[in-house]
C-alpha cells in the first residue's frame, strides 16, 4: 500500500550544512511520522494494536508504539523542566489507551511531535544530564541531551523493527524503510526519508 506522509507534517531538513540538533530533530519526527502513518495507512482495527506476536512473547504492535514514544516524552519532560536535568526511561506509563486505540495512538504520537518541536529548538546539543539506569542495580550515568535525543530516535527504530516483525505475522506489509536505521539505509543506498547522508 502506498503511503505519503507529508500531510502529516514531515519536517525535511533544508538543503546544504543542516544543525547537528536539528538534523536529530528531523530522525526523531520522521521515526514517530512513520507510526502515524502506520495507523492512518496500515493497521485497519484496534485489535491489532493487541495481538501478541507467536516468537516475541508478550509483545503487540500497541506496546511498541507506546514504549518508543514514551522515550521522546520523557526526555522532553526532563529537557523542559529547571536543571539540573534528571533523566530516566524507567518511569514510564503501561497499559496506557494509545496500546489498544489507533485514535488513541495517533493523538499520542502527534503530542510527541509538537512536543519535538516545541523544545528541541530551545535546546543545546551538549546541555548536561544525568541518567538514572535499573540494570537491575540504579546506575548513574553523565550524558548530554544530543546524545539522548540520538539515542531516543535509535531505541525507536529497534522496536518499530519488532512492529515490522509482528505485522508480518498479521499479513500487513509496511514501506521498506519501516523499521531500519539510518545507517542500514545508507549502507543500502535505499531511497528513504533517513537513507541519504546529509554529511
């Protein structure tokens, strides 16, 4: 099925040198756009937010969506609040209503967008944070709001690539791009939103 997400506010970087910040801005809203146009193109009832996939056991598509999301909130939250700034992805919301509503996953999504858009140009690449980490000991850990917008864009394809899997099971065939990372694309010279180096 083809799809086109520029209806749905796809941030292109302008051409030449782009911001290093605002190059990760565009991954982070191009990953969250392709769940959005996940639900809009792809999924055709709620019931396959919560089907659990055969080989993953315990996963849906609904809590993937939910988890990959719930990375760039609680970033934005930290990001946006006074310093020094606490971080940790272990304070997260389960069984919330975008895991089981495409209405539900779609308004969550785009809430995470504006959410992008609203702080990441107010922010700094190299703004000092600290991570708090259960790996199961608490782990602290010094790190910078760049890297972690990095990294929150990367954790997302690693689980839309669990979403791609679990779709598969249900018969729905998604854009090639889907799941992939930006370096598997530019490796792979695939003609993609994230496939072409802006270096």
């Amino acid at each position: 099925m083809a799809s086109n997400n520029n209806h749905i506010g796809q941030a292109e970087p302008s051409s030449g040198t782009v911001a290093p910040l605002m190059s990760l801005l565009h991954v982070s809203k191009t990953v969250l756009l392709q769940a959005v146009d996940l639900l809009d193109n792809y999924l055709t009832s709620d019931d396959q937010l919560t089907v659990s996939s055969k080989f993953l056991p315990g996963s849906t598509i609904g809590k993937h969506l939910r988890h990959g999301r719930d990375h760039f909130v609680l970033l934005m939250d930290s990001i946006s609040s006074p310093p020094p700034h606490v971080l940790s992805y272990d304070k997260r919301s389960r069984n919330t209503p975008m895991e089981h509503n495409r209405s539900a996953a779609r308004t969550a999504l785009m809430e995470a967008i504006q959410q992008l858009d609203t702080h990441v140009p107010q922010a700094q690449m190299d703004t000092p944070m600290t991570l708090h980490a259960v790996t199961p000991d608490l782990q602290e850990f010094q790190t910078t709001f760049g890297r972690e917008l990095w990294f929150a864009g990367l954790h997302c394809v690693h689980h839309w690539s669990m979403v791609r899997f679990i779709a598969g099971e249900l018969n729905i065939q998604l854009t090639d791009d889907f799941g992939f990372a930006p370096s598997t694309l530019i490796y792979q010279d695939r003609h993609a939103p994230l496939g072409k180096t802006k270096m």
